[in-house]
C-alpha cells in the first residue's frame, strides 16, 4: 500500500552520554515518540562531531564508548511535532533541533499479507 | 569519416594462396583501401571453404594449407565505394566481391577521445533533492539485504549519491522496536538510506523504491548544492574538478 503526504521532520542532535532521569536521553525521547503515536523515529550514533558545547565527541572502536555524537531523525504530522516540542524543550539540555517540510511516501504491507 | 545512415557493406572473398606483385593479395587490397581512405576494413581467414573452381580449401591437408579462404569487408558511403570499385574488381581477380545496403548505427570513434565527457550523474548543481529511504536492516530484496539491493540499483540509474546509515536504536511502520545491540549477532537495526540528486531523477527512481521496499517510508526535502567535486578517472595527477553553485542564504 502506498500513501503520499506532507510531513515535519526533526533532527536532534547531543550526545550520547546526556541522560533524562537517569536513562539514555534518545532511548527517554523515542520512547515519548512512541507515546504520541510519530510515524519514524530513528537514533543513529556518529563517529565524530562537535556541537553546542564546542567538544569534539569521537566514538571509540570500543563499543562502549559513551562519547558519540547522537542524531534522532523524527517524522510526524505537524499537530505530533508540535507537541513533542516542548518535551525536547525539557529534556534537551544541551544539543540542537533542526526542523524542516517534507513530503513523504509510505509503503505498508495490506493486512491480509502479512 | 563515416556517418550514420545508410552505406553500402562490401565483401571480397579470396584464397589464400593468392599473390598480386609478389605480396598476398589481401594484403595488397587492404593497402589499397588504405590509402584510398576508407573508414576501416577486416581481412578474416576462413578454416574451409569453397569457391569457383570447386576445390576445397580446408586446413587439415597440410600440403594446401596456405590455400585457406580470406575474407576482406569494410563498410563505406556508396560515393566511395563507387569510386573505389572498378580498381577494387580488378585487384580481385578471381575471387568474389559482394555488396550489401547497410545502415551505421554508430560510427567508430578515434580510440583517443579529446575530452572525457562528464557523466550525467556528476553535472547537479544548485537546486536539488534529499530522499530518505527507512527501512529495517531484515529487509531483503531476492536474498540480499534491501539496502545493498536498493544501493545498486540507484548506482545502475546514475543516481549522484547514496550513504546508508544503520540507526542504533528506532521504531517505524511495522511498529517494531529495533536495536543494535553490539553482542548479538543479528543485526535487527533501523537503516537510513540518504540519497542526492535532481527532483526529476529521483521521482524517476520512484517507481523502482516502489517495486522494491514493500514496507517503509520514504521522505523528500529540498536542499541547495553547494559543492559536488570528484576526480577525473583518466588525469595523471589527482585533479579536482568542481562545480561549484552559488550558496544561497
């Protein structure tokens, strides 16, 4: 099935050693995603960057490291994007949210298939 | 120099055995529409044959091997070959020239081209599109993980550029969480498929994503060139040809 619409996308970006209430902030802002019903939310870990705080992050060999640049690319309607603002707003205390209008195209498996 | 259209193939069989002046015949015919200016001709040489005076040439009696059936061609505009032919008949002899109405798709070019053209992929500038292609890494097209497949085939369509990236941690359509996790073998993450070029090129491609990614989103957006440079293949000395367009605000 495919559909075609207009949507927001959202990119955040800090690092991978921030955290919200004690847990990893991408997996605390995905799991608020979630919780608004976004269409796509995807975390995806860099290997060298610098950002608001003028650090340049390096991601080690080591799988470990907790010093990555993290990027969350989000797409949802403008209403979904609207509300989960203000969350970004008190969750991310240090980092960047880019904001732009796509259009987008989604496939689906049809029920009965799958 | 030969044009696309029609002209005229010739064809000359000869034996072997042949001599005009001392040299091989073929060899003498071949100077001839050498110096005559023809676009290009083949001398082949047959493993057996007949002709006129019905003696098998064949290369498995070693006392006639030189004996063995040549075939000259070459392929001309009908002005030359008309003007060539009465020489051409007689150079001949014995043997038999044939001609056949042809068409030249295309002619041969020198084998030295004078400049490389720019591949069509490498001339965006400016205006352009990003399109993002989500998928999950389980994804496969005819056994091969989708985003390898989806890769080629936008390598195939001369698509400007394409880098996947594997997400560590997402949820999409199929409202699966996906995450890497380092000590598992199987990869089950989210893969981001980011790929440039011109709004028309890619809308192009749309139909194949469409065929291909049964289950996924795909995300356009506008974006400005600024800087598109690659190193010419043939160049000596790595050099950077570039084409830059204006930075817009």
């Amino acid at each position: 099935m495919k559909e075609e619409f207009t949507a927001r996308l959202l990119r955040v970006h800090f690092g991978e050693d921030d955290l919200w209430q004690g847990k990893p902030l991408h997996e605390a802002i995905l799991a608020k995603c979630a919780e608004l019903g976004i269409e796509e939310a995807t975390v995806f870990r860099g290997i060298e960057g610098y950002g608001a705080a003028s650090r340049i992050r390096h991601a080690s060999h080591w799988p470990y490291s907790k010093d990555a640049p993290i990027q969350i690319s989000i797409i949802g309607t403008e209403e979904q994007i609207g509300k989960l603002t203000p969350y970004l707003d008190a969750m991310v205390e240090e980092g960047l949210v880019a904001a732009s209008t796509v259009e987008v195209v989604r496939y689906s498996r049809t029920p009965e298939r799958s | 120099m030969l044009q696309p259209g029609k002209a005229v193939k010739v064809t000359i069989y000869l034996s072997d055995g042949a001599t005009h002046h001392g040299v091989p015949l073929y060899s003498s015919i071949l100077d001839f529409l050498f110096y005559r200016g023809v676009a290009g001709a083949t001398v082949t040489k047959g493993i057996a044959g007949f002709g006129a005076d019905h003696h098998m040439h064949s290369e498995q009696l070693v006392e006639i091997s030189d004996r063995l059936p040549i075939k000259i061609e070459f392929i001309e505009s009908h002005e030359k070959v008309e003007e060539i032919l009465g020489k051409l008949e007689e150079l001949a002899g014995s043997g038999l020239v044939e001609m056949q109405e042809t068409t030249v798709a295309k002619p041969a070019q020198l084998s030295k081209p004078v400049k490389p053209p720019i591949p069509a992929h490498l001339k965006i500038a400016g205006k352009a599109q990003i399109m993002r292609i989500f998928l999950s890494e389980e994804d496969r097209w005819k056994s091969k993980p989708l985003y390898e497949a989806l890769v080629e085939a936008l390598r195939a369509n001369d698509i400007a550029g394409v880098t996947v990236y594997r997400g560590i941690l997402g949820y999409g359509a199929h409202r699966r969480m996906h995450q890497d996790k380092p000590l598992v073998s199987s990869h089950h993450g989210s893969i981001m498929l980011s790929v440039i070029d011109s709004t028309e090129k890619l809308r192009a491609f749309l139909p194949i994503v469409e065929q291909m990614v049964e289950e996924g989103l795909v995300v356009f957006s506008d974006v400005d060139i600024v800087k598109y440079a690659y190193r010419a293949p043939e160049a000596g000395k790595p050099e950077t040809a570039s084409t830059p367009a204006e930075v817009r605000p």
